[in-house]
C-alpha cells in the first residue's frame, strides 16, 4: 500500500508543478505581449514609400519594422506593392 501511495504523492507533484509552469508562462506572456504592444505603439510608422534613386545605403528610408522582418517577408511585402 505504502509505494501506491508515494507513487499517487508522486503524480500529484508532479501534475502541480506542471500546472503553476503552465499559469506562469500564461501570465509572463500576457504581460510580455501587453508591455510590447505598448512598446510597438511608440514606434514611427512610414505610411509612405519613397524610392530613392542613390546606391549608397545610408540615403534610403528604411521603416524600423521593416528593417527587423525576415527577408522573406520582404520578398512577400515587395511583390505586393
């Protein structure tokens, strides 16, 4: 009887420590998104898209979110336009 029970004991620790790691990366990640919405919103947004006609890289605008997508998002982005 006595090893059914450690065994039960066991399971339930185990289930509950399981359980308060789910709540808390529930929890971290509602405040993380919460913190980087509000983050985000401070950002400047180009509305517009001026080419320019330079070769050199310092003379183009570049939208800051823009510049963090995956190049194949801007693969995606450039044939949409």
């Amino acid at each position: 009887m006595k090893p059914k029970l450690n065994n039960l004991i066991t399971l339930l620790l185990i289930l509950g420590t399981f359980a308060f790691m789910m709540e808390a990366q529930e929890r971290v990640s509602s405040f993380a998104q919460k913190e980087l919405s509000e983050w985000a919103s401070l950002l400047p947004v180009n509305s517009t898209n001026q080419t320019q006609d330079s070769l050199e890289q310092y003379s183009h605008n570049t939208s800051l979110l823009y510049s963090f997508l995956s190049e194949d998002s801007k693969k995606v982005n450039s044939v949409n336009n």
